[in-house]
C-alpha cells in the first residue's frame, strides 16, 4: 500500500494466518500482526529505531456499547468512517469495500 507522501506499507502473508508488516512508512520496524480470538496481537520483530518493545495487543471490540447488535453497529461504524479525508474519499469511492469490511468487523464482535 502506498501512501500519498510516497511512503509505503508492504502486508506479506506468512504462515498460520499471520502477516508481515514492513516498509518506508515504518523505516527499520518489521511486526507481525495476527488474530487471537475477537483480539489481534501485534508482535515487533525487529526495531532499529527502539520505538516500540515486545508485543501488544489490540481490542478493535472493545469500544463497543455491550450487547450492541449488527445494525447499530454498522451504522456507527460507517458513520465513524468518515472522519477524515481519507476515509471520506475512501467511502465515496470504494463504498462496497469499505462496507464489507464494517460488516466483517461488526459480524466479529
């Protein structure tokens, strides 16, 4: 994926459903992000700047109002879409991509 200023992210699949991050939007960072479960954890491989330390672990459910159901949260989550002008230009121009991946998110949690 390449970013407006020039920079890049390069997602590369690797075994047992894990990916590889890498690129010049990152420089000298490599992590590996797979998913837990409702949880993705994200694993630094290599740091030569020392940003970042061992692994994390991140909730995208864990925002969610408890017992919310698909529908409201499709609509909050196309809503939040849009919060900027990348996501605006995003939604206006790929809207089915965008909704598949709200409905996938929402179908998880």
């Amino acid at each position: 994926m390449t970013f407006p200023d020039g920079t890049s992210v390069e997602v590369v699949p690797t075994e047992n459903n894990r990916y590889k991050l890498t690129g010049s939007r990152m420089p000298g960072v490599t992590m590996e992000v797979y998913q837990n479960g409702k949880d993705f954890v994200i694993n630094v491989l290599e740091d030569k700047n020392g940003y970042f330390e061992g692994s994390a672990l991140a909730r995208p459910c864990a925002q969610h109002p408890k017992g919310e159901g698909f529908n409201s949260c499709f609509k909050r989550e196309w809503g939040e879409f849009c919060d900027g002008f990348i996501g605006c230009v995003a939604q206006a121009t790929n809207p089915l991509p965008v909704a598949a991946a709200i409905s996938l998110h929402c179908a998880t949690c």
